[in-house]
C-alpha cells in the first residue's frame, strides 16, 4: 500500500505522537491535473560565481541587487558592482555591522545608487562611479526609494527621511515623520510602491505619496492593521504581497503575509511550534528574510541566526519547508548559508553570510557553494500498530531513478534509510539502497525486514548525493497497521 502521508510538509508539532513529519531541502509541488502526482522537488544548490580570489577582499555578503542590467553588491565593508565574467570591481568603504544591509536606486532621472550599512547612507555617482562619505550617519536602518524620493528609515528613533528629489546626496533637515496615529513607534519600512510599509511594535500603517507640498507622504486612509514586527529584517515585498515575522500585544512569533492591506497568518502549526522553541530557547528578534522566484514558485525564506535554523514559504502553494546546510564537522543542520539574493545575467546570485563568495543558484546542482553536499530529509507521519505488533515486511521508495553523475560522488546514488519506534524521538541504525546509475531509469530502491514494534513506527530518508532528488510517494507491505498517526 502507499504510505499514508510520504508527500507532504514538515508538520512537527508539539507531541511527536501527534505528527512527527519533517522535510528538509526539498519542497512540495502539488500537481495541477488529475492524473498527475504531487512530489517532494529539490531546493536549489548553488556553484560559485566569484570567489575572493577573483575580486572580492571582504566577507561576508549582506546586499545584492540588480538595477538597468547592473548588479552591486555590499560585502564585508565594501561596495562592489559584479560583472556578467564573474568580477567584481571594489567602489568604496562603508561601514560594517551584522545586519543585512540595503541598496536602491533613483532611475535614469538620478543615475545614482544608494546603500545603507551599518546604520549609514552612502551614493553612488553611476557615471563616475564615485562612492560618497556617509551623507546620513546612524539615520538608515533600512531605505528605498518611491517616486524618486530617497527614503532613509531609523529603527532607533522611529524617523523617516527623504532625500530631495532623484538626488540621493541631499537629505533637508526638516523633510522627515515620525508616527502619530499610535503610540508605538515604527521598527520598520519597506517600500512596495505605490507605498510605504511602516510597522512598529504592535501595530503598522501604508503611506503614500500624496503630492503634499510640505511633505509628499501621507498615511493611506484605512490602511492601518494589529499587527507589528517582531524582527526588523524579516519585513520583505513579493510581488502583490508584503509578508514579515510579527508582533502585537497578545505576542510575538506569527508569519504573515498581506495581499491588499489586511496581513493574515500564514504559519503552519510545526512552524509556530518551532518559533515558540526557538523563543525559549534563543531569540527570534533577529530573524531576517529574503523572496527569489524560480520554476514558477516564489519563495520567501526566514531565517534564525540564532537559534541556527531557516524555513521557506512557497506563495505558490502556501506551504513551509525547512532549509539548512550541512554541516559535516559538528554533525547537524545549520541555518542556510545565503543572505543576499538578486537576479542578474539570467542567474539567481546569492552571497553567503561567512565568505566573500557569491555563488549561483542551481536546481541541478546538489552542494552547496563550497561543496558540500546537501543532505535532503523526509520522515513522514507514522504508522501506528492496531491490536498487534506492526511488522513492515518491505518499504520502497518512489523517487525518480537514474540520475547518477557521471563521476565522483553521485555516480552510484544511494538513499539511506533509518527506523523509529516511537515518533521520530530515537533512531535505530541506517541502511542503504541505490537510486540507480545514470541512465538506469529501471532501477528500484527498496529494503527487507525492516523490523517491528509494538506501537509505531517511522522511516527517515536521507539522500546526500549530489542529485536532482524527486520523490513521488513510498510502498509499504506492513502487518498490523491500523492507521497513521493523526
């Protein structure tokens, strides 16, 4: 029979008895036509596009963006533009702190570029490619840009700033706002034209550019909500959607998403089981985000420095995942490695948190940008003993075969397999099956006498081979089962 449950989402909740589901590095793809089968498709690996050696001194990435086919990035203490040959050209120092940093730009009219780091507003002459002192200092938490304003937000005194208009090197003293609608101040801002998203501690508003002589933006009527921010840099645009880690009066830790001017709560219950953990654990005040798009999916990915964990939310298909890079020296997952993204020269760039690499995203390409592998999970919800003991007899993996590489690690995939007998809280010794050369698409990945257990039982599938892992279900020739764990 077909494992109730095999595809399907991380669904961890507070009792493993319950669900003890988890899946990790892959995504789920519901299938839009009846004959078809939903399946378990791999997240992206990365293969790196510049390296230190090839331009780049500072490290750490914490902002890429892609304006009128140019690309620039803040790494380490620097700024940077990269090239379409794998490149890149140092403009300028700013200053450095652990926060992501921000980039805009003010078009054609203005020609300028426009970082925040560290607190600090620097420009960026794109003719001369002359990088400014610090034109606001301790004033940019966050920017953007609307209508060919320049705006400098700062989270510690909760102000907006302008700059005059397409000219991102004068900011007027007396051209700023700070909130007075509600009495917590702002923490936030992003701009999604038409608007301004402004979000304090229990509470946000959307402004707009009203074409007020004094001051060009004003609140939108209506468009206030109860839900504030919990994490500065969790706050992120997608498309039609504005989505961030929030916080009001009755608590913090709830993902939402807003379409139109109402958030509403997207988590699943293993995620917010999982956000409460990492609560008493750690803090989540420091979770930031970023959105890439990619085979017709759009994916807004939260991580947690430092409870060092990362789940993504497919808009697509309003469901979560866990993300996470292997790490081999200390036996875990950690959080996962990239931090800033763009689109450019046709690639997903994205710069890791640790090195000065920029690598590219790539569905077929199953290391991370070092080279390590990518170690993709999927336990499923358990089968549970009816009046007997449960025996599995045989258990088959349905994943698509003869993928293998051509060389090296991958040309003789395998899936290793482990058994739980009491929802996933212990693990009994791993096993090995083949997934097939390349090429043998007639391959079967299955094992015998996979034991038994007087109440439950789970399988946990792990595949570390560099390839592109499809999973479309599981078989299972069991004894005593009467139904899988709620």
């Amino acid at each position: 029979m077909q494992w109730p449950g095999f595809v399907g989402t991380s669904s961890k909740v507070q009792s493993p008895v319950a669900d003890c589901s988890r899946l990790v590095n892959l995504y789920l793809e519901p299938h839009d036509s009846e004959s078809g089968l939903p399946a378990l498709y791999p997240t992206p690996g990365q293969s790196a596009f510049i390296t230190a050696a090839a331009g780049i001194t500072d490290v750490g990435t914490r902002a890429l963006a892609t304006m009128n086919a140019r690309t620039f990035g803040v790494i380490g203490g620097g700024v940077y533009e990269l090239f379409a040959a794998g490149t890149a050209t140092r403009y300028g120092a700013v200053i450095q702190d652990a926060n992501p940093a921000d980039i805009a730009f003010n078009g054609i009219s203005g020609n300028q570029a426009l970082f925040s780091s560290g607190g600090n507003a620097y420009w960026l002459n794109l003719t001369t490619h002359v990088l400014s002192a610090a034109v606001l200092t301790n004033e940019a938490t966050q920017i953007g840009m609307l209508d060919g304003y320049g705006l400098a937000f700062n989270r510690v005194t909760g102000t907006l700033r302008l700059s005059d208009l397409n000219d991102f090197s004068i900011w007027d003293p007396t051209m700023f706002a700070r909130r007075s609608s509600a009495p917590d101040a702002w923490l936030a801002m992003i701009v999604n034209a038409p608007d301004v998203w402004l979000l304090g501690e229990q509470s946000g508003d959307v402004w707009y550019d009203n074409g007020g002589s004094t001051f060009p933006l004003a609140p939108r009527s209506g468009a206030s909500f109860p839900y504030g921010i919990g994490a500065t840099f969790s706050l992120k645009a997608a498309g039609d959607s504005v989505l961030w880690l929030s916080q009001n009066a009755q608590g913090a830790g709830i993902v939402v998403r807003a379409r139109g001017y109402v958030p509403q709560p997207i988590g699943s219950h293993a995620l917010d089981t999982a956000i409460a953990g990492y609560q008493r654990t750690s803090i989540i005040t420091d979770a930031e985000a970023l959105v890439y798009q990619r085979s017709g999916h759009t994916f807004y990915v939260l991580k947690f420095p430092s409870a060092n964990a990362t789940w993504m939310y497919d808009l697509s298909t309003n469901l979560w995942t866990e993300l996470g890079t292997e790490n081999v020296a200390a036996n875990r997952v950690d959080a996962w490695h990239p931090r800033a993204i763009t689109y450019a020269f046709g690639k997903h760039l994205v710069g890791e948190s640790g090195t000065g690499t920029v690598a590219m995203l790539d569905d077929t390409v199953g290391t991370e940008a070092d080279g390590t592998p990518i170690v993709r999970v999927r336990v499923p919800p358990a089968l549970v003993a009816g009046d007997g003991r449960l025996f599995i007899d045989r258990f088959e993996l349905q994943i698509q075969h003869g993928l293998g590489t051509i060389s090296g690690q991958g040309a003789d995939p395998v899936a290793m397999l482990r058994w739980s007998k009491d929802f996933g809280q212990t693990w009994g010794n791993e096993r090995r099956a083949g997934l097939g050369r390349m090429g043998e698409t007639d391959a079967r990945t299955y094992w015998l006498r996979c034991g038994s257990a007087p109440t439950s039982m789970v399988p946990e599938i792990r595949i570390s081979d560099p390839i592109p892992t499809r999973i479309t279900g599981a078989l299972v020739d069991a004894r005593g089962a009467q139904r899988k764990a709620a």
